[in-house]
C-alpha cells in the first residue's frame, strides 16, 4: 500500500523534489512517523460542505494525491480529472513551479496584513490581473474567494451609489438557477432554492430574472439562438421597482455551477444596455468562467460585453491557495476614493487573509504558467474537439440535454425517482469507474483542465457513456 500512495519532498536550494517514493526507502529513524502519518483519519468530527455526509462517510471518496489530469485514491488508482477540480485548475494538478513559489514565499514573509500595510507581490499581481480587464476596468480588490468577491462588489456597488448621492438604490436583481456564492449576499442572489430556503428572513433585497435553459436552445453549441428577449425581465423589474432603486444586476456569463448555462445571443448586450440607460451597475461572475474557460482570459472578451465589476476566484491560483478578487471600473473606485477626506480609509471593508503573500506568490507563478505555455489558447483549440465529443452522448436515451461553451460544458439526465438522485448516483459510478467530474443536481458541469490532450477527453467520454449507459 504504502509504495503506491507515499512521495515525500525536500526542499533545499530554491528546489523541491522527491527524496522517498516508497517505504522502502524511508529510513528506519523517521518509519514511525511515516506509519502514523499514512494511517485513515476518523470521520467522525469532519462537517463536509455541499455534500451527503452519511453517505459520504458509509462510502468515501476519497483523494491521495494528484498530479497533471489525475487524481489518486488511496490505493493509488487513477482518477481523470473532469471538472478540473471544482473549476479551479486548469493547469493541471500539483505544478512544481507555484509550490517552489510558495514555499519561498513563506519562507521570506509569511504573513503581511493588508490593513495600512501591505508588499511588493500584491502589487505586482493587480497589475497583471488588470491587463486581463477591459479598459478601464483595472481596479483589483483581492479577497480570499468567490463569495467574498461577491459581497465585496455588492458593497462597492452600494457605497458608489450613496456617495453619488443615490442611496436609494439598495436592490439587487440576479437570475433564477444563478450561484453566486454562499455568504448572505450571494445567497440572496442565488436563484438555487436549496441554497436560499434556509436562510431567506435574513437576506438583502433581491429580485430574479428567469433563466436561460429554455427548450428551444436544446442540444445547442455554444450560444443559443433563442432567448434574446429573456433580457427583457429586466426592463419588467425595473418599471415594477423603478429602475433609481436599483443598485446592480448580477449575473454569471455562463451559469456553471447549476449546469453551464449558455446565454443566447444579444441576450447580455440587451442587459447592458438597460444598465446603462437606467444608471444600474452590471457585475459580471466570472468566478468559474475567467481565466480561460470561455477560450479567452475572461468571458467578457468572449461575448463582447463590458461589465462595471468583475469577480473572479478559483483558477487565479490555479487551486493551489486560496484566493479571490474583484475588478472595479476606475470610474466606481475613484469615486469611492475621492469622497473620503485625506488620510482616512475609504472603503470600510476587507479580510485578514486579503492579498495573502503565499496566495499572491501563487498567482503569480500561475498567471506565468498560463502566458508561457498559452493555456488560453489551448483551451480555445481543444474546444471543438471536447464539445464534439461531449455532444455525442445525445443519441443515449438518459440524456436530456447537452451544453457548451469553451472548455465547460453541461450533461442533463432524466430525473429518477427525486430530483438528483440519477445525478447523485452518476458522479458516483463515474468515480467508481476512474472519472471526477462535478454534478449539481440531475446535471453533470464538465470542465477539463486545459492541459487534457486529446485521448484523455475520449477516456473521460468513454467513462461518461459507459455509466450512463448503466441506468
């Protein structure tokens, strides 16, 4: 057991390598720790998030490593990757050269807060972060993930609005099947039930649009013919409320977590433009969709459409730490800015984690991974070759409807018995037979790490029929 699942690394010199891989080779003074070390953990005291903890613990899946496209079990058996994690690295798994950064990182400076202090790195990172925007919009608040990058642009959005001399403006409007995250602003946004039905005494004022999973747009590559006119919920909530109450729109480009949902075509240039007309921010989620998955760094490039703020987590670090952000337009920053007398904080908000030095030193050598090697390129010339594969599947009875876009994509199954139980059952017998992917509900959200060459997406289709084929 122990020669397939242990490597243990040294760092020395700027370098990190591999001095044991198996037990063998352990030397007899540091057996002990090793035997302690490898041993199962309880479960007992472990709350999982977002998942099934009785099953779960009856059943665990459980990884031991990762490398590249794969994934490890305990017993060493390889599992290929299909969501890139939680769509988060699309670099592949475990890349030396932002552990190398890391560790250096921590190794000079461990720890920097952020309040009235700061370092060189966190500069250095909104920097590059900002040539990715849209011009104009290169203003970077950093945080520590995507609910965090949520509620920050819904404060940057009320404050803008008060000092401007319109604090009325307090609504929110979000989409149905939308995720935005789970702290209270986010889920007050969110158009999943299960992640508001808990908690909705408590949340701000939110109104949603209707989604954009209509039948017409069925088994459709990339944007949807139909749907355009779906925009049009907005100018309903804006005579409804009045569009001075509102504050901003929130929407994902591509709605991922719940399925990856493809805007029809014009449909986010329609909200753009009754943002515009009627002075409402338009806050794009890019949290799942930038750094690429679309085929350009953010999906904003993809569908030609500027938003007024930008949030984006996940694949910034390549998974490798936490870590998360918001790009403001100059416009919104400099008016919050410009409002506070000198010497005084200007934005009463932040995290003690916020541009962490390791979190920033992994960015940064992320960020060089994707430039040197043209990730975002590569994902954009896998596409076709990833959606024409993941399409195919539509001639399997169980399948309801297919999507994609870019290096994401969204399987629907034929619900069984409850809602989710097929899909439940899926990602399960997909693990089982050797394939992580992501499922929400009765649909499955596919997003390969860029670095997949083409037999791995003919293996993760393979496995993808296989069980299907199996219900």
């Amino acid at each position: 057991m122990f020669q397939e699942k242990l490597t243990f690394w040294l760092y020395d010199s700027g370098s990190i390598y591999p001095i044991w891989s198996n037990l063998a080779e352990v030397p007899a003074f540091e057996k002990d720790n090793v035997m302690a070390s490898s041993a199962s953990p309880s479960m007992e005291n472990h709350w999982m998030p977002f998942s099934a903890n009785r099953d779960f613990k009856q059943d665990p899946k459980m990884f031991s490593r990762a490398e590249g496209v794969w994934y490890y079990d305990r017993e060493g058996k390889k599992i290929l990757d299909g969501s890139s994690g939680l769509f988060t690295t699309p670099a592949g798994h475990s890349r030396r050269e932002i552990a190398e950064a890391v560790y250096k990182q921590l190794s000079e400076l461990d720890f920097t807060p952020s309040f009235l202090r700061s370092h060189d790195k966190s500069f250095e990172l909104s920097t590059k972060i900002a040539a990715f925007m849209p011009e104009g919009l290169d203003k970077i608040f950093f945080v520590n993930s995507g609910s965090e990058a949520v509620d920050t642009a819904m404060k940057m959005a009320l404050n803008y609005h008060r000092i401007r001399g319109q604090g009325n403006r307090q609504m929110f409007v979000s989409r149905e099947r939308a995720y935005h995250g789970v702290n209270f602003g986010g889920v007050a946004l969110s158009g999943m039930v299960n992640n508001r039905r808990a908690f909705g005494s408590a949340l701000p004022s939110a109104v949603h649009m209707r989604h954009t999973h209509i039948p017409e747009n069925k088994f459709q590559v990339g944007e949807g013919e139909h749907g355009a006119d779906l925009a049009e919920d907005l100018a309903r909530i804006i005579a409804n409320y009045g569009g001075e109450n509102i504050a901003a729109v929130f929407v994902e480009p591509i709605a991922g977590s719940t399925g990856t949902l493809v805007p029809p075509k014009g449909y986010l240039k329609r909200l753009r433009e009754l943002c515009t007309q009627h002075g409402i921010l338009l806050v794009f989620d890019e949290v799942i969709t930038g750094f690429g998955r679309t085929g350009r760094s953010f999906a904003t490039h993809s569908f030609n459409v500027k938003p007024d703020l930008i949030t984006m987590a996940k694949a910034i670090t390549n998974g490798a730490q936490p870590m998360a952000a918001v790009a403001a337009s100059r416009e919104i920053h400099d008016t919050i800015v410009n409002a506070a007398p000198e010497n005084v904080t200007e934005f009463f908000h932040g995290y003690t984690w916020s541009a962490h030095p390791a979190a920033c030193a992994a960015s940064l050598a992320t960020l060089k991974i994707y430039e040197d090697e043209r990730l975002f390129e590569r994902a954009a010339q896998m596409s076709a070759y990833f959606l024409e594969g993941l399409f195919s599947l539509k001639d399997l009875p169980v399948v309801t409807d297919i999507r994609g876009y870019g290096m994401m994509g969204g399987v629907d199954v034929a619900p069984m018995g409850g809602p989710g139980a097929r899909g439940y059952q899926w990602q399960k017998r997909m693990f089982e037979s050797g394939l992580h992917i992501k499922t929400t509900g009765d649909a499955a959200v596919v997003a390969p790490p860029f670095v997949m060459e083409t037999a791995h997406i003919d293996q993760m289709i393979d496995i993808m029929r296989t069980t299907l084929k199996a219900f």
